[in-house]
C-alpha cells in the first residue's frame, strides 16, 4: 500500500501578483456599494408602500362621507 504513496514534489507556486490587493480592495468597495444601493432600494418601497397606504385610506375617506 506504501507504494502506491507518491511524493509530489516540484517548484513552489509563485507569489501572487501585486496587483491582487488592489482588485480585493476594488471588490471590498464594490461590495459596499451594492449594500448601500441595496439598502436605499428597500427605503425606496417603504416610501413607495407607506405613500400607496395613505393613498387609500384618502380614498376610503373621500368614499365613506357620501353624499349628503
């Protein structure tokens, strides 16, 4: 069973680029980005439904008085 074991030896892989730090910092600020816009999205639909909300309770309003 040993034998069939194989040491792998070669040439150690080669340090990373330089340029890898900067495209992490990039991605880094990209994902904050895409948080920031994902939050101001959903601050956009609570307006969006709170404004729709008081919309129908103005029309219910109207609705309900009648004529006298």
């Amino acid at each position: 069973m040993d034998t069939k074991i194989i040491a792998l030896r070669g040439p150690k892989p080669a340090p990373p680029p330089a340029s890898d730090f900067w495209f992490a910092q990039v991605d880094l600020r990209l994902g904050k980005i895409e948080y920031i816009i994902a939050r101001l999205a959903w601050q956009i639909w609570i307006i969006v439904g709170g404004c729709a909300g008081l919309l129908v309770f103005e029309i219910v309003k109207a609705l309900s008085r009648g004529t006298p």
